[in-house]
C-alpha cells in the first residue's frame, strides 16, 4: 500500500488515541536496527498467501468457538491461518501451528516464539507504545537461525526491512496483510470488533494492572475496535480478493459491511467452488 493511501487513516488515529508520530518513527527506527541483516524479503509471505484462501483469527471472544469450528469442519488444511498476536496461544492449546502471526508483541510472548520455531512466519509490528518490547522479545525470536520475521510499522516504512501494508490492530493489520499479498479469498474469524473483550486479547485482568490502568486499557481497547471494524469496511470497497471477503466470526460477533456472512460448514464450498 501507498504510505500517502494510509496517511489519512494514521493522523485519524494518532489524534484520537494521543499518538506520538515521534515514538512510533523511533519505534521503526529500533525495529530497522534489530532486524537488519535478518529481515526476510517478502517471498515466504507472499508464497503463504498469493491466490490462497487465508482465514484470519482475532482474539476476541468468538476465538475459541471458531477454532472448534474450524477443527470440527476439517478445514485446517484448507487455508492459510494468520492469527493475531494472542490467539497464538489458542491455537497452541490446541495443536495448531498457524502459518503466520502478526503480532505487536502484547500478547504471550513464550507461545509467539514457541510458534516461531514450529514454523510461523511472524510479523512484528512496532509502534511507540511497544519499543521495550521490541528491544526484549524480538531479539529471542530471532535467536532461532531459522525463524522468518518480517517488521511492520504504522508510520512511513523503511523497506526491505519494515513495511507498511496498511491496518492498525493486530487482526485488521492480518486482513490487510492478506490483501496485499494477494489472497484469493479472505475470511475472519474470531473478530467480534464490539464491546466485549476476549480473554486471550491481553491479559488485562490480571493482577498486574490498577482498576484505573484496567479501565483505560478497556476504554481504549473499544476505540481500537471501532477503528479496526472502520478499516475492514474500507478495505472491503476496494479489495482485489477475487474470491470473495467473509465473515465466519458468527452471532457474537458485529457484522462487517462488505464481508459476507457465513458458518463455517459453508466455507468447504467456497473452498471447492474456486
């Protein structure tokens, strides 16, 4: 994507949420430096999802239902899986290595190199909230000569090495990902993108946060959503997913205008029909 094409969307979103473009620049920067030499050109990625059916799991509280879902209708091996940052763990739980993880590294960071190392592609994305974390995790994931990773950020990129492919939270930035890696047919699962929040979307009722920091996670977790369900519909209007875009989320989840509806019993036919 055109970084003057996401511009708009960017400022939207700083002003809302009190961004600094500063940090989220030295975030890039930090993340430029850590993977320099490391980073992997676009092709893994690209031959994951070019012309590929990709189902994108959130973490939000459809996560566990749909990956029953999922199981139970035989469709693992029918598309490409890229899970956001925590419904690594979900899957993990249940046996499932996902092809990719796009991750901004607030979610288990043991089960996100766990996958790493079974073979997921991860895509770290760096913003000006989470440059401790950069500096702390990604180091770990690329201890693993093997491991593919890939920098994101939400500011202006600085490829080879951090893209900007458009998309803000972690489950959004992944259908964004797969529409500009060319994706036959697009589906999400897992991504209610109302008021409720799932429990492996962060852990933010432990005992490590005050009521207040809760409060403010929650409130501003809401404003993300709203902006993630905005970017989808967007994304909608000018996908070149030929296949078509779905939501297999269910009755939980909110619906997505341009995403069609869907169970997941009736994704073996679109799978079969294209």
């Amino acid at each position: 994507m055109e970084f003057s094409r996401w511009l708009p969307w960017y400022e939207r979103i700083a002003s809302k949420l009190d961004y600094s473009v500063e940090k989220d620049r030295q975030a890039t920067q930090v993340l430029c430096e850590i993977l320099s030499g490391v980073a992997q050109p676009l092709d893994s990625l690209r031959k994951s999802i070019q012309e590929k059916h990709v189902m994108v799991f959130g973490a939000g509280p459809s996560l566990q239902k749909n990956l029953s879902e999922l199981v139970l209708n035989r469709l693992v091996r029918s598309f490409t899986l890229i899970v956001a940052d925590g419904a690594t763990t979900a899957f993990l739980r249940k046996s499932i290595t996902p092809h990719i993880v796009v991750t901004d590294l607030d979610g288990n960071i043991e089960d996100i190199i766990k996958a790493s190392k079974l073979g997921s592609i991860t895509v770290v994305h760096g913003h000006g909230d989470n440059i401790d974390a950069l500096e702390k995790s990604v180091p770990r994931i690329i201890e693993n000569s093997e491991a593919v990773v890939v920098g994101t950020t939400q500011v202006e990129p600085h490829p080879p090495i951090v893209h900007n492919f458009g998309g803000f939270t972690d489950g959004d930035r992944a259908a964004f990902l797969a529409e500009e890696m060319g994706a036959k047919t697009i589906t999400l699962a897992g991504m209610d993108l109302g008021n409720t929040i799932g429990e492996y979307s962060k852990d933010w009722a432990s005992g490590n946060l005050s009521n207040q920091q809760r409060n403010k996670w929650i409130i501003n977790k809401r404003t993300k959503l709203r902006f993630a369900k905005k970017l989808l519909e967007w994304l909608a209007k000018w996908s070149r997913a030929e296949g078509g875009l779905f939501n297999a989320t269910g009755s939980e989840g909110e619906t997505v205008k341009g995403f069609t509806n869907i169970e997941f019993r009736n994704l073996k036919e679109v799978v079969a029909s294209l």
